[in-house]
C-alpha cells in the first residue's frame, strides 16, 4: 500500500490497506496509511474511520507515531487547536 500511496494510486494503496488490515486489524499505521489515501481519493468516510482504527490501536505504537496519529484526527476533527498542540510537541521532542 505504502508503494502505492508514494505514486499517487490512492485507490489501490486504499486497497492495499485494506488488506493489511483484514490481515491484521491492530495494525495502526495500515489504518492511518490508508486514512491518508482515503484523503487523496476524496473519500471522508474511508477516512474518518480508517482514522479513528489507527487511533484505537495506536497504543501499539511508539510516542511519536502516537502524537502524529492524535495530531492527524484532531485535525479531521476540525481541532485546530488541539493539532497545533500535538504536531509542536513532535517537533520539540522529536527535531
């Protein structure tokens, strides 16, 4: 999916995701991979709940892939305020 989102085939990295998640639905980064295609596609349900699946198993995550994805829903949320929070705290820790 990752190969297919880097050359612009959202529609196919949406699929790819998809699978990956069937393969494994815990897998956080497929979940926000494919809420971020999902973007590119124009396709704000696929976006929104492949979001909030990338939020709910993001405890499988390391910090930093945490606050991203946190900074990422607030954002589709309309929670400017909250991502602004979330993406200075990625650059103060993370330069």
């Amino acid at each position: 999916g990752e190969g297919e989102r880097r050359a612009g085939r959202y529609d196919e990295a949406v699929e790819a995701f998809r699978r990956a998640v069937r393969l494994d639905p815990g897998f956080a980064l497929a979940w926000h991979r494919m809420a971020l295609a999902g973007t590119n596609v124009m396709e704000p349900g696929v976006t929104a709940a492949a979001s909030a699946m990338a939020l709910r198993h993001a405890g499988r995550l390391g910090a930093r892939d945490r606050l991203l994805l946190e900074a990422y829903g607030a954002t589709l949320e309309g929670d400017v305020v909250r991502a602004d929070a979330r993406f200075r705290e990625i650059l103060a820790r993370y330069p």
